[in-house]
C-alpha cells in the first residue's frame, strides 16, 4: 500500500513540476502534463526494480523476487498511469463541453443580432476585393474601348 502512495506522490512532483517549468519559459515546452509526468514515475521504477532484484529479500519476509516487483513496482505504476489517462481523458472531456457551450453561445448571439459582428481582418478582405473588381472592371473597360478606337 505504501507503494502506490510513493508512486502517486512521485507523479505529482512531475506533474506540478512540469506545471512549474511552464511557467518559467515562455512558450508552454510541455504541452500534455499528465503524461510527461509519468517519466520520473517509469523512471524511478526503474530504479526500484533494479534494487530488488539486485538485492537480495530481507531475511524476515518470505517473498520472491517476482512478487516484490510486482506488488512493489508494476502493480503501483499500473495503477498511478491508469489515473493519469483517466485524468486526461476527463479534462479532454471538460474542455470539449466547454468549446461546444462557446460555439452554441456564439451562434445565440448571432440569432440575436441578425448579423456577426465583423472583425477587422473580415472588413479588409472585402474592401481589397473590391479593388481587385474594381482593377479589372477598369482594364475592361479600358480594352474595349481600344478595341472601338481600332474598328
């Protein structure tokens, strides 16, 4: 029992450790936290699998080798990324409740108003395709009238 609780408090140490290293750069380096923070928990596993089984079972336990790295490391590290992957999916879940909400509010607004609000860059797509219209209507307008002067 002590294992799993080990292994949940070295996740947590990376999660809000990558939390932390976030915050300091300027652009975010580590975009899915939930997993990134399961390397120092493979990684100290590791570690802990190469003490038991390089040392020897204390003399007072009867245990083997295979059950301590099974009940001390895998089964532990099995569970702490199951609750990881069950975290991310549940945030993955929140935060497309959250888009769809957005985007329903967004066309209530629009239901609302008649017409979107136009942004800027909207505004000036249209007014330089009016003066592209307007370009060529004009070097029409100028070819046909080389064409009349040449008849």
């Amino acid at each position: 029992m002590g294992a799993i609780f080990f292994y949940i408090f070295i996740y947590f140490v990376g999660y809000y450790g990558s939390n932390i290293l976030n915050m300091f750069t300027v652009r975010p380096l580590i975009t899915n936290r939930f997993i990134a923070a399961l390397v120092p928990v493979v990684g100290v596993a590791i570690l802990h699998g190469y003490m038991i089984a390089t040392k020897p079972p204390p003399a007072s336990q009867n245990i083997t080798v295979e059950s301590a790295l099974f009940s001390y490391v895998i089964m532990p590290v099995v569970i702490v990324t199951l609750g990881a992957i069950y975290f991310m999916w549940n945030t993955r879940r929140g935060e497309e409740e959250e888009a769809e909400e957005a985007a329903r509010k967004a066309a209530e607004e629009v239901e609302e108003d008649g017409e979107p609000e136009r942004t800027s860059a909207e505004e000036e797509f249209e007014a330089n395709a009016e003066k592209a219209e307007l370009k060529n209507s004009s070097d029409e307008i100028a070819d046909a009238d080389k064409k009349r002067k040449e008849l």
